[in-house]
C-alpha cells in the first residue's frame, strides 16, 4: 500500500474531540524515547509529520495524521518516563486509558519496545493491560540497526519466552529501524490487510463496539 498522502489533522487531550469520520485507526505508543515519532515519519516516507526529539516524553498529545484519505495513524503519548512529575503522569495515563478505552474506530494498538532492551515491567503491564480489555495490539521491535543480528535474534527470543509466561500465543510482531525502513512495508501491507476487513462496513464496526 503506496502511501500518497499523509497530513496532520488535530492534536487534543480529549478523546470525544476526536476526528468524527468513520475511518478505521491505528495507535502507536510505547516507552517514552522508544522511537515512536522517528517510525511514524519513517512509515509515512516523511520527514517531520511526527515532531522527534531527545528528550523523552515529548509527545504530550493526541495526534491524529489522515494517510491515504481512508485511515488514522495515531500518535499517542509515551508511558513510564519516571522523570516527569507524578502529576504529569497521571494526566498522560487518563489520557492513554480514556482513548483506548472510548476511542471506537480503533482497529489495533501498535506497541513499540526498544530492541536493545530486556523485556521492561511497563512494557508488559501495559499490554497486559490492552489484553483484559480487549484490545487488539501487535508489537513493533525498535531501533534494531542498533544491535548485530546475533545480538537482535537473542533479544527478541528471550523477550518471546518472558511473554510467553503470561500469554498463551504472541501477537503479530514486527522488527523495525527507522534508520534503514526495516520493517516498514510489514506494518502498512498489515494495516492494509486489516483495513480490507472493516472497510466495507466501517460503520457496523464502529456500531458492534459501542454495544
């Protein structure tokens, strides 16, 4: 699925302000400082559509980017930044919990986990979290240019098996560097696919949610 357009359309802290067009979206969050804006501007083939930066916990917002004219790509705010304020926290949870939790057109969360890392307790608490709700999630492996392929297939087999304690089969998952675009047609050849199941009666699907 060529992507021949990709615009910003809003930011906000409240979920019911939300675009009101009955598309299919996709949400994108993970650890603050994980990759999150450096992969959506790498699967939109652009360069600022997500604002990067060093310093972690910068995405503060909601933000809803249209591709193609037929589906939302979401950026949501990062989770477990221990420096910010405990109030801060707290604000960017209800934020994440009230869109996961309300948001209807959501067709599937897409998790970002840093390759280079152990399996981290929020990581797997948060996903644990989208399990007992009901949330369709896959995983999304970042920044694996930064490990050699002997050290990214023992990362992501011992994260396997510590996630494989708690659930009975993995969910889709997908190994990304935004440096060198690995990974990126997996993930928009996937969201296509999903989009194929829902497009012909977005509505009825949005409607069977809200039941």
């Amino acid at each position: 699925m060529p992507i021949h357009k990709a615009e910003f359309i809003i930011s906000n802290t409240d979920v019911n302000k939300a675009p009101q067009e009955p598309l299919p979206e996709y949400a994108f969050i993970g650890r603050s400082n994980v990759g999150k804006s450096s992969l959506i501007n790498m699967l939109t083939n652009q360069k600022k559509l997500a604002k990067t930066s060093g310093t972690p916990g910068k995405t503060q917002l909601i933000n809803h980017f249209k591709i193609n004219d037929s589906w939302f790509l979401v950026d949501l705010p990062g989770y477990g930044y221990a420096r910010t304020s405990k109030t801060t926290r707290k604000r960017f949870q209800k934020i994440i919990t009230d869109y996961f939790l309300k948001r209807k057109n959501l067709v599937n969360a897409f998790v970002l986990v840093d390759a280079r890392h152990e399996p981290q307790k929020f990581d797997l608490e948060f996903m644990r979290w989208l399990g007992e709700h009901g949330i369709p999630f896959s995983i999304v492996f970042t920044k694996a240019d930064k490990l050699s392929s002997n050290e990214l297939g023992k990362n992501l087999r011992k994260y396997k098996l510590r996630f494989l304690k708690d659930w009975e089969s993995l969910p889709k998952t997908f190994t990304t560097s935004a440096k060198s675009k690995l990974g990126r047609d997996e993930i928009i050849n996937y969201i296509e696919r999903l989009n194929e199941t829902v497009k012909d009666d977005i509505k009825k699907f949005i409607q069977n949610k809200t039941s």
